[in-house]
C-alpha cells in the first residue's frame, strides 16, 4: 500500500494529557468520533477544530463496534 497522507478536521470534545502521551478525541463534520494519540503532552483546548494529519498505512482503523477496518 501506497504511504498516503490524509487530514481530517474535527471539534475538540475531550483532551488526556498523560505526560509522555496525549489522546485527543475529536468529533468529526461527519458526526464521526476518532480519537487520536499523540506522543509527548500536547496542549490542545476543548472546543478547538483541529485538522489532523496522518499516514493511512501508520493508522488503525475501527468500525461502531470496534472491529479493526482491514486497509
């Protein structure tokens, strides 16, 4: 698989920031929830739209009910 880059824009609904690591849970324009992780602590607001980029053969992929999506 090609090393395709994607971008996805979404509401800033939750923020963990765990230090070493930061999960950001976003809602997107398409009423899709996508949670991201991100290392070190990344100082990201509730409410901020964000625009994320990312590898589609580095990310992993879920269905509503938590399958892995095969790329």
């Amino acid at each position: 698989m090609k090393n395709q880059t994607q971008t996805i824009n979404g509401k800033v609904y939750a923020v963990e920031r765990l230090g070493g690591e930061t999960y950001i849970y976003l809602n997107s324009k398409t009423d899709n929830d996508i949670i991201v992780h991100c290392s070190g602590d990344r100082e990201i607001k509730v409410g901020e739209n964000l625009d994320v980029g990312f590898s589609i053969k580095d990310c992993h992929l879920f269905n509503s009910n938590g399958w892995t999506i095969n790329k």
